[in-house]
C-alpha cells in the first residue's frame, strides 16, 4: 500500500521533527516576546520542510501545495502579523511565565516522555520516520503547557498555533499524504483568519485594561 | 441546487449588509435571508421525508443531507430568523442609548448571516474535515459578537470563549485525522482514501479500532468543550451571559446543538467500527455530569443570563445522556428535546434582554421582585418561557423530557432515569425559585414602565406559539423525519 520510504528519507524527516520539538522547548525558557514569534516562524519552516521531503519522496504533489502554504501562512504571514500586533500596543518585551524557567524546562521533559508513553501503541500505525506521531503529541502537550503558562495574550496565541503545527505533524506522520486538500486549504484559512480576529481581540483588551496580562481577567466567576 | 442555495443565502446576505448603508436595509436583508433560508429548510425537509430518508447530495457528496442534517437545518433556520426578528428592535434601542455605535451594529449584522453559514455547512458538509472547518468558522464568527460591547467583562468572556474554543478545536482535528488516518489502506488501490462521513460509516467495520477509540476521545473531548458539556463548559456561562442577548440566543439555541451534531457524527462511526457501547457510554456519562453540575449552579446563581446559561448547560446534557442511552424512544426523544429547546430559549434570552435594556443590570439582588408590574409583557413571556424550560406543561420540554425518561426506563437504564428526574428537579426547583423572586410580588413603583415594539412581542411570542402548535400537534412528516434521524443515530438507517 504504502510506497517503501527510503531510509534517508525517514531519518531526514526524523530529524526535522525532533528539531520542531527543541525549538518548542526554546519556547518554554526564551524571555523576549519578538525571539519567541520568530522561533515559531522557525519550527513553520521546519514542518514545511517535512511536507516537502515527503512530497518529493511519494511524489504527491499536493504535499507540496501544502509545504508552500506554510511558508506563506505561518513562516511569512502569522510572524509578520504578529510582530506588527506587538510594535503597535507597544508592550514590553518580557514574558513573564507563572512558573520560572529551570522548572517549565522540567515539566516540558515530563510531558515529552508521558507523550512517548501515549504513543508507544500506536507508532506501529505511522506510515513515515519513526516517532513524529509521538513528537507530534510532544507538541500538542508542551503546547498546552505554554498555554497555561503565560500571561501575555499574544503568548497564549502563539501557544495555540504551535499546538496546531503539532496537529499537522500528526496529519503528515499517520497518513503519508497529509489530508484531502480542500481540507488543508480550509484549514489553512481558518488558522489566518483566527489570528486576524485574536489580533483584533488584544487589541481590544489592551486598550480597555491598558495591558495585555491575561490573568487581570478575573471578574467572571462561576 | 437545494443544499448550496441553504448556504449561499445567509453568506450572500452576509456580504450585502457590509456593502448596504441604510440601517432599515441590513436589518431587512437579514430578516429576509433567514426567512428565505427558513422556506429552503423546510423545502428540505419535504425532499428528505417524503424520500424515505433518502440523503440529498450536491457537489458530488460534498454537501450531504440526510433527515438528522434536514432536521438541524430547520433549528438553525428558526432560531436565526427569531434572532434578526427580535435583533431590529434590540439593536435600534441599543445605538438611542448610545451603548452600541454605528460600527459595532454593522458588525452584528454582518457576522451573524456569516455565523449562520458556517452552521447550516457544519450539517451539511459531508467531508468530515470540511466540519471542522466549518465549527471553527462558527467559532470565529462568534467571538467578535461576544465582545460587541466591548465592556471589560465581555472582552474577558470573549477571550475565554476563543482561547477555549481554540484548544477544543485543535484537539478535535487531532480527532479527525485520527479518524482519517483509521482509514488509511483499508480500500486497495486508492492512496488517499475518502474523507465522506457517508463513505467512512460504509467501511466502519474495517477501520482501525484502535485509532478510532482515541479519536473518539479527541473528539469528545474538542467538539464537548464546544457543546459546553461539562466539566469543559467554563467559557459558556461567561460567554452567554456577556453577548448580546441575540447571540445569546443563537449561541445557546443552536450553536451547543451544532457542535452535539459534529460529535454524533462521530459517535455513529465510532460505534459502527467497535461495535460495542464505548462513545455511548462516555456520552452518558458527560451528558449525566453536566446535568448534575448545572443545578447547584442555577439554585446559587445571581444573574439572569448566567443562570439561563447553565441551564442551557442540562439540556445538553441530557441531549447527550438519551443518545447515550441509545434506545429508540430515547434518542427520539433527544431529537425532539434539540427542537423544542431551540424554540424556548431563544425566548428567554429576548426576554433578559428588553430586562437588561430597562435597567442595565441582570443581577437579581436589584432587579428585585414585582417586574411583572413594571415590564408586564416581557415579564409574560419570560414566565411562560421558564415554565416551559423547567419542563412543565403544557409545553413540548415536557414531552421531551418524559420521553427520554421513560426510554430510560424500558430499556434497562432505570437509574439513569432516576438520576435524570433528580437533576431535572433540582433545575425545576431553582428556575422556577428564582424567576418567581423576580417577577411576582409588589413592586417599588418608581420604575417607569416598559415601552415595547410589535416586532419585539412577535419575535418572543412566534417561537412560543410554534413550540404549543408543535406539541399538542406534531404532523406526521415530522414524525417521520425525526424517526428517519433516530435511524441514523443508532446505525440502522
């Protein structure tokens, strides 16, 4: 069924994947807001490689398609979108993480290994290099942990969309050829537009609390 | 043409009006677009039932509906038309008192046909990441009418809702490809296998079991946070009670019911490719905890809307703990419960609205009892709405309800019955306890009174004249569809 994956190939990817995870535990210990949204542009880039080193290996070339709308999504558009958001609210520049560098380092560690864990029965299932499936989760988990973890808006946001490039490491590990493309193109425009309605959504906050410190909303309970 | 012309009215209506300047024109081009939207549903339903339930398929089975889709079109159609209905009025009180301006009412007019889109293609998308697509539109079409106001609290609820949402619905793709990924190498000689929900239940057998048992939970877990079931509802409450109360009513009429549909979906590969009661069981049990979770929280509420919200809260839940308990009369039951909960709480909401207008606050404490003096006409509406959502009659909730319960009951499911009936009083006790605080007893007097438009009255008493007409009478055709629905729920079409 599945065309034999050449070796290099799969080490290749291996390799590109595991790099997506290092860039996601910088995420964890970077201070500066600006370095963050560039690690991100980053890690885009990496998950683009990875659709192109499989779409020359299948020679599917709708993997390509989706390679090329990374690029232009996430490593071009989001970080550019971003980085504007920031100059214009005029933030400061330090993020100031509930739980202090050495310990999230730590946690990241324990989720990356509890994602190993969760993956272990399924790996046998992943059609390209071995452990992306459980890189992908990786992603997902330390993902959610930045999440929780920051206190900036634009943080949170950028938390959320590496989750969504673990999604689609996922996408590409367990099915070869990624998704049908009018589902990537779809899903493709909502990540842009979600961006464009969270950039309008800090900005609102940071005009109405004159900040961007998500947990000064506090005023809904139960 | 049937299906595409359901989506392309409410999208069409929803570029007009942010091209069209008169305020009478965009509050006309969306009463319109629904009512046409409406006329289409129903002609929907016609084609579906009277074909013995033969799906309508466009596109070449891109867009795909069967009774369980017909059947959703309708609720979403009626709630959006009750919305513009009462939106006109609501909104044009709202920029005389200068608490929304010419932007913002803009906004409303041009995100809620849009909103309504991405609902009417989340039943209608065959492709089941086409679904996903399509709940995050509605997400993301929603968030900026939550914060319409702008007020801290609404940008707060906004946020939670978003952020929420967001996670929700990355793990709900996780879901779904899981569930694409299951069929991988199943059919020889295609590479990139179909993604049709009708095309995955034909081959559900021969799925992956394994990577469907974990895509169900992804998807559970993304599309319940969605649904608000509990303990995943945290943002409903927030964000129900900070929207204008048109959202609020699209948001809990519908929008809770959308993303219920987008996991049934799943619940019906799921248990056609295991074979045994696994989602059913997990839908039972979320659907039981968000039913007893709500009613603490409505018996110490101190908001109007916030208590509505929780409310909203138990009948999904109880949505999900009858299609949980799979037995005809249940499911049936459940169905019937989307549709009559559609009609009432829209009302409810339209009503906390024209109180939230007169006095600026929903809290209890100052509204303080004697409204039916102040506001008799609203004040009428609510008390009848509340009466129908606690579940008495002669309203269809109580119908509904008495269904599922009694399914329960004939179908070795006594306890969840008895456990069903407890939560439901407790709601009952709370809805009932609060509302007549409200609204009976003597009033101080120095309020003025309200002033309320014919438009505002028929928007509240439409959906509650339709919600009588349809329980002492359902027709046939109805009967028919919403067993046709039944059918698919429970993988015997």
């Amino acid at each position: 069924m599945n065309p034999p994956t050449s070796e290099t190939g799969s080490q290749i990817l291996t390799l590109l994947a595991s790099l997506m995870l290092v860039l996601q535990l910088l995420l964890a210990v970077q201070p500066m807001l600006v370095t963050n949204i560039r690690i991100f542009a980053l890690q885009s880039l990496l998950l683009a490689a990875i659709a192109g080193v499989v779409g020359s290996a299948y020679h599917a070339w709708h993997v390509y398609v989706i390679a090329l709308l990374t690029i232009i999504g996430k490593v071009l558009f989001l970080p550019w979108r971003l980085e504007r958001l920031v100059r214009q609210i005029k933030i400061e520049q330090e993020i100031h993480p509930f739980v202090n560098m050495p310990a999230s380092m730590l946690i990241c560690g324990a989720l990356t290994v509890l994602a190993y864990v969760v993956a272990r029965p399924i790996t046998s299932l992943e059609r390209l290099g071995n452990n992306t499936l459980a890189i992908a989760i990786a992603l997902l988990l330390t993902g959610f942990f930045l999440m929780i973890n920051r206190r900036k808006a634009i943080t949170q946001v950028l938390a959320l969309l590496t989750m969504e490039n673990g999604v689609m490491l996922a996408a590409i590990a367990l099915t070869t050829y990624g998704m049908p493309l009018v589902v990537e193109i779809g899903i493709f425009f909502d990540v842009v537009i979600a961006v464009m309605v969270l950039g309008i959504l800090v900005f609102r906050i940071r005009e109405t609390f004159a900040s961007m410190d998500v947990s000064k909303l506090n005023e809904l309970k139960w | 043409m049937l299906l595409t012309s359901i989506l392309g009215v409410p999208f069409v209506v929803g570029l007009l009006c942010a091209i069209a300047r008169p305020r009478a024109l965009v509050e006309s081009l969306n009463i319109a677009g629904f009512v046409s939207a409406l006329a289409l549903g129903v002609k929907l339903f016609k084609t579906v039932a009277t074909d013995n339930g033969t799906a309508v398929t466009e596109w070449d089975e891109f867009l795909r509906a069967d009774a369980l889709s017909a059947w959703m079109v309708l609720l979403i159609s009626v709630v959006s038309l009750a919305t513009s209905l009462y939106a006109v009025h609501y909104f044009r009180r709202g920029l005389a008192a200068g608490v929304v301006n010419e932007r913002r009412f803009r906004e409303f007019y041009v995100l809620t046909p849009l909103f309504a889109t991405g609902m009417f293609l989340v039943v209608l998308a065959n492709n089941l990441g086409v679904m996903w697509i399509a709940v995050e539109a509605t997400a993301l079409s929603s968030v900026l009418l939550v914060a319409l106001y702008n007020r801290k609290t609404s940008l707060e609820a906004a946020w939670k809702y978003v952020m929420l949402g967001g996670l929700g619905l990355v793990l709900a793709l996780f879901g779904t490809i899981f569930t694409y990924a299951a069929a991988i190498g199943k059919t020889p000689g295609e590479t990139l296998p179909s993604f049709n929900w009708s095309r995955l239940v034909a081959m559900a057998p021969q799925l992956d079991h394994h990577l469907m048992t974990l895509a169900f939970i992804f998807v559970l877990v993304g599309y319940g946070t969605k649904a608000g079931l509990a303990p995943m509802h945290t943002w409903l409450p927030d964000a129900h009670s900070e929207a204008p109360s048109p959202t609020s009513a699209m948001l809990s009429g519908v929008s809770l019911k959308i993303a219920v549909y987008a996991l049934l979906r799943f619940h019906i590969i799921t248990m056609a490719c295991l074979g045994s009661g696994f989602s059913r069981n997990l839908l039972l049990g979320f659907g039981l905890f968000s039913m007893l979770l709500a009613g603490p929280f409505i018996l110490v509420q101190k908001n109007l809307k916030r208590m509505l919200a929780y409310s909203s809260l138990e009948h999904v839940g109880l949505i999900c703990v009858a299609v949980g308990m799979n037995a005809p009369l249940t499911v049936f039951g459940a169905l019937l419960h989307m549709g009559y909960h559609a009609l009432t709480k829209p009302v409810l909401f339209f009503a906390a609205g024209n109180i939230h207008q007169q006095f600026h606050t929903l809290d209890f404490r100052r509204l303080g009892p004697g409204l039916v003096r102040t506001m008799p006409v609203t004040a009428l509406l609510l008390g009848l709405a509340a009466v129908a959502v606690s579940g008495l009659p002669p309203f269809g909730l109580f119908v509904s309800e008495l269904t599922v319960i009694a399914g329960g009951f004939t179908s070795n499911h006594a306890w969840v019955s008895v456990v069903i009936l407890a939560a439901l009083i407790v709601v009952f006790c709370g809805v009932l306890n609060k509302l007549a605080g409200l609204l009976l007893g003597p009033s101080d007097g120095a309020q003025p009174r309200e002033t309320i438009s014919a438009s505002n009255v028929a928007a509240m008493s439409l959906p509650l004249g339709t919600l009588l007409l349809f329980t002492v009478w359902l027709p046939g055709s109805f009967r028919q569809l919403i067993e046709q629905a039944v059918g698919i729920i429970r993988g015997m079409p």
